[in-house]
C-alpha cells in the first residue's frame, strides 16, 4: 500500500473496529455480497422512479464496504468543525459590517467569488449550511491513529447531505449484523433537522420553500428531488421564477410566492438570471440560503486565514488544522509556489468538483507547464498546499467468487447546520469520497464512488 490504509494495518491485519465488519462479510460470502450490494442499487433505481425520475444506475456511484470513525476520533471532529463553522460566520458579520480584520484586502478584492457592487444581507446566521472535506493523516509511529485535517471549507451549495441519507437507507441491509454490533450513530431525522435550518431562514411561521435545481441533467438531481419532497419544497428550475411587480419571487407554474430560495444551480448564478433577486433579497422580500456573495467563504484563498479567525473571533486554538497552503494573491506566496510548482497541488480560488485543479507530482511534465501558463495568465485566482500522504481505504469488488479490495485514497465530507444563532449541530456521519485506485482526487465528477461513513457511540 502506497499510504496508510485505515481498514488494514502496516502488517496486513485489520484495525479492531473493522474485524466485525470484514467477518461478516467472509461469513456471508462474494456471491450473497453480489446479491445484497446488487439489492441496494436496486432500491436507488426504485427511488429514482418514486420521484419520477428517469432510473439512472450511474447515480451515487457506491462503494459498500463503510467507513468507520471511532467515538474519539469524532468527537474532535465535531468540536473542530462546530469551532470552524461559528468562526467563518464571526468573520462574514464582519465583512457585511464593513470590517475584516484578517483577511487581507488583496484576497477578497480579487476573488471571483465577492463583488462588492452587490449590496450585502447575510443575516443573524450569515452561513446555516457547510460542508468541510477532511483527510486523515497517520501519527507518526501509532498505526490506526490519525490526525484529521481540514483541506477544503464548503460553504456554497456543499453536496452531501441527501447522499448520505440515501446511501445509510441502504448499508445496513448490506451490513445488518456489524451495523448492530458496533453501535452506529444513528441519521434519523436528518431530513427534518436540514429542513429547519432551511426554514429558519425566513422570519414567516411556515416559509414557502423553493429548491432551485439546473435540472435532470444535474448529476445531484436525484438529491434535488429527495430534499424538495422531504421538505414539502417546490422544485423549480430557474427559467421557471420571477419578479413579480412587488419585488417578491414567484413560482410561475404555482403562483405561489417564496419565501425561501435554496440554490443548487451549478452552472452560472441565479441572480444573473433574475437580477433583481438581488435586491428583493437585500429588502427581505425573499430570503436566500446561499446570500448573495457568501460565496466568499468558499474561496480557497479565504481558506488559510481561517485559523486566524478562530484565534481572532473566539480566542482559542484551532482543535483541527489546515493544510499549508499559499495564496497567489499574496507576493512573497506567489513567487515560492512558481518555484515549487511540480511539488504542488495548484487549485483555483472559485473551482468546485476537483475541476482546474493540478496535483502537479502525479502529473507529466506537459500538463503541469501547460497548467502553469494558465496560472501565469491569472496567478491571484489560485492557491497552492503542499501534498499530503493521506489516508486510504478500500474499493470491494468481486471476482471468480472472491474479494478483492483495493487501495483507493479517500476523504470524508462533513456537514455541520446551524438552526440559530446559539446551536451548530455536526452531523454524525459523512459522505466519504473515494478516488479511483492511483488518484487522489476524489470528487464523484473525478471518478470517484461513495461510502456510507460510520460513527461509532462508543
């Protein structure tokens, strides 16, 4: 194995979390694991078809084999995430004040990501909904024990939520036998806790809900579907709302008015097709999930700083650490990565789903100058980290009545919702993105699969 495996110690024996579920899988067999896993993609079709979709098998592409994170491990996590999250959120109330007092002015001035012709309205919780891509770094000389750090911070549209429902519906069909014996943290009511941080949004009593998708074509439509359905939410596409003469959001097949906008438009911006959402939000006409310019948080040049904010805003240490990274937006930054460029993972401040980025060690000597002229023609849209031997797991698969597992890189995506102003509620499970064996990057657009994650309550 290239890097530390977390079902598989130096020696080849499992971890002691992972014997229950590996013994219940030689009990059962490759064929009966073929018919289980085989059942399974079988209820995400049926699901497809309840929401009248179009059954496609190539929807959340799984791995079954589930990740586990001990009761001690996760307990970090969530403190260090909760710590994060309200942190981010200290520093936007800031900046919608005017007033930043850790991000350098270079940084959000050029971030494709703020415009600061937009009027700002972040609210009393500016972000209620994050994702944060972790991976797991072995401790020198303690097998099976890790140190998590925080490589991404996910705060526009973070997919997740809905997989991880979808896919815990069903592992513990696959799994029932080690589901029970080691104790999983339950996902119940999920759905109805992102459903009230969603409505939260709004002042109103009982907000009119609209999930705004890019449509069938979107890889994550299933996730659409299930979250309008779920919340009682009308699903519309963006040609299908308007401005009325009031200055409200108006469904046009319903007519009914919104009172909540949640954005999962992957492909330009909502406000560039209704412009004067804008400013319907700015007067509280309408009330968006994702504001106006809190995609800022998302930017990856914002992402180094945000140690800064813990210590700044809250006064403490950050309990997870980030990955070195370097902003080409600053001078004395830019010139070491342009340097150090073959040694470097190189990613665009605005990109999502692993696109324009360049893990410059596994790539060849063409495509890491080609990605570099690209770099030189805009240098302050892009960070660079240092590269990391994070943590792998494993791929299963069948062959000639057999297992055989694969080593695959893998990280976990976390999601932490805040109803209100006092609580931030982590939850306890994750969607884990799996690369495709010899890669690292591993967003499903990538190749990738998924796994149900696993936190143990004891």
């Amino acid at each position: 194995m290239s890097s530390p495996n977390e079902v598989f110690g130096p020696e080849g024996k499992p971890f002691s979390h992972y014997r229950t579920v590996l013994e219940e899988m030689a009990r059962m067999g490759a064929g009966e694991w073929e018919r289980r896993t085989e059942n399974a993609r079988g209820w995400l079709i049926e699901r497809q078809r309840e929401l009248g979709m179009e059954p496609d098998d190539g929807v959340h592409p799984a791995d079954y084999v589930p990740r586990i994170v001990p009761a001690a491990d996760w307990d970090t996590l969530e403190r260090g995430l909760a710590q994060r999250m309200r942190a981010i959120n200290e520093w936007l109330k800031g900046l919608e004040a005017g007033r930043d007092e850790v991000v350098p002015k270079e940084v959000i001035q050029s971030s494709a990501l703020f415009d600061a012709s937009v009027p700002t309205r972040f609210g009393e919780v500016p972000n209620r909904q994050m994702g944060f891509d972790i991976v797991a770094e072995a401790r020198s000389g303690r097998p099976g024990e890790w140190e998590y750090l925080v490589i991404e911070d996910n705060a526009k549209m973070p997919v997740g939520i809905e997989p991880m429902s979808l896919l815990r519906a069903m592992t513990p069909d696959v799994l029932p036998e080690s589901y029970k014996t080691l104790g999983v943290r339950p996902l119940d009511g999920l759905m109805d806790i992102f459903g009230e941080v969603v409505r939260a949004t709004s002042p109103e009593p009982d907000p009119t809900v609209a999930v705004l998708s890019t449509g069938p074509d979107d890889q994550y439509y299933i996730d659409h579907r299930v979250f309008a359905a779920e919340l009682g939410a009308i699903l519309a596409e963006r040609d299908e709302v308007e401005i009325d003469t009031d200055g409200s959001l108006v469904h046009k097949v319903s007519g009914r008015r919104i009172d909540v906008v949640y954005e999962r438009i992957e492909t330009g911006r909502i406000y560039d097709d209704v412009p004067r959402l804008v400013e319907s939000h700015y007067r509280g006409l309408v009330n968006a999930v994702f504001a106006p310019n809190l995609d800022v948080a998302d930017d990856k040049g914002v992402y180094p700083f945000v140690p800064q904010m813990i210590r700044t805003y809250l006064g403490e240490e950050p309990v997870l650490s980030n990955i070195d990274t370097y902003s080409l937006a600053v001078e004395e930054d830019s010139r070491y990565v342009m340097d150090h460029f073959d040694e470097l993972v190189i990613k665009s401040r605005s990109g999502w789903g692993g696109k324009d980025v360049l893990i410059a060690p596994q790539e060849s000597r063409e495509d890491i100058e080609e990605f570099r002229k690209r770099v030189e023609e805009n240098p302050v849209e892009y960070v660079a980290q240092e590269t990391i031997d994070f943590s792998t797991h494993v791929l299963c698969e069948t062959e000639n009545d057999a297992f055989v597992l694969r080593d695959a890189h893998a990280d976990l995506r976390i999601h932490a919702l805040a109803p209100d102003t006092e609580k931030i509620v982590v939850v306890p499970g994750a969607m884990t993105r799996v690369a495709a064996p010899g890669n690292k990057l591993v967003n499903i657009s990538s190749g990738g699969r998924m796994k149900d994650t696993w936190v143990l309550s004891r």
